[in-house]
C-alpha cells in the first residue's frame, strides 16, 4: 500500500515551459500573472519579468467590454502607468515599518529630508502634482486610489458609497484628462 501512495505521490517532471522564473517559488508562481516585457533603458533593450495582475489598469486593459474594445485605451493605460512609476520613483507610497536605513550616530531630523533627495525624486514628485493639478479634486483621488495605491474598482466603489460599476466610467474620464496633461 505504501509503495501504491509513493507511486501516486511522486514528483511529476518539471515543464521547462511553465516553469516558473528563477527566485520564485512554484507556490507563489502559480498565483502571479508574470509575463515578460521588453523596456527601453539607456543601455538599449532589456527585458524584465512583471506581474499583470498587480496593477487594476492593466486587469482593464487586458479586458473587453461587450463591444469587443478594451475597457480602457493604449493611451489611458499608458497615463496611469506614468502616474504610477513617477508615484513610486517620487518615494510618495506610504511608510508601513520603522526607517532602519539612518545609523545610529546620525540625528533623525534630517533622515530623509530634503538633503537626501535626488534630481530624480524631486522631479518624479513635481510630475505626480501637476498632473494631480491638472486632472482636477474631482479625478485626483480615484487617480491616486488606481493607479498608485492599487484600489479595485469595486473597493473604490464601496468606499466611496458610488453605484456598482459606475467606477469604471469615472476612470475612464479620469484616464482621458490624464492622458490630456
């Protein structure tokens, strides 16, 4: 009987096509969504691996609508996209542990402040307010809550007590003055 389990038990062989990339565990790997991209970067082409499911736009630019279209455009996602890495380049996301990057001799003051910023952070963070400014109070916050906190649609919705599915359309316009700015 033992050996009839370990016959069913065994191992099965590893498909080199769905194998999951190297560092990543087949646990995890099986609940990403990782595709490979190509990116520009100043030494030429490279190619990095990425999780689709990660970012709420990408779900609604893989996604068709019932007229066979993309819920939203190349140029809306793209938009929110930018938001996005000038959000994460500009070190805006929220600090969720302590900061054990000062060392112990330094004072805690100027940890972090402005001193410390590179050309880099400054310009990302200006980017992110004028297209804040640009969109409006009305769009800002479903911007923010998309595209840089990683909000779904539905928990959007709920927050903020909207109707069901009325996010999208929101998003939508929002994508629109965006991609505008």
């Amino acid at each position: 009987m033992k050996a009839a389990q370990r016959a069913r038990t065994k191992p099965r062989p590893r498909d080199p096509e769905n194998a999951p990339p190297d560092g990543i565990d087949s646990f995890r790997a099986q609940h990403l969504d990782l595709a490979t991209r190509e990116i520009m970067s100043k030494t030429g082409a490279i190619s990095v691996l990425v999780n689709d499911s990660e970012s709420p736009l990408a779900w609604l630019a893989r996604r068709k609508g019932r007229d066979g279209r993309t819920m939203i455009s190349p140029n809306q996602f793209i938009a929110g996209e930018k938001l996005r890495a000038d959000f994460t380049r500009g070190h805006l996301s929220p600090r969720v542990t302590s900061d054990w990057s000062a060392p112990t001799g330094r004072s805690r003051r100027f940890a972090g402040g402005a001193g410390e910023m590179t050309d880099l952070v400054i310009a990302s963070r200006q980017r992110v307010q004028l297209a804040m400014e640009a969109c409006g109070p009305e769009f800002s916050g479903l911007l923010m809550d998309v595209c840089c906190f990683l909000r779904g649609l539905e928990e959007v919705e709920r927050e903020r007590g909207w109707p069901l599915r009325s996010a999208k359309i929101v998003l939508q316009l929002a994508l629109d003055r965006l991609a505008r700015h």
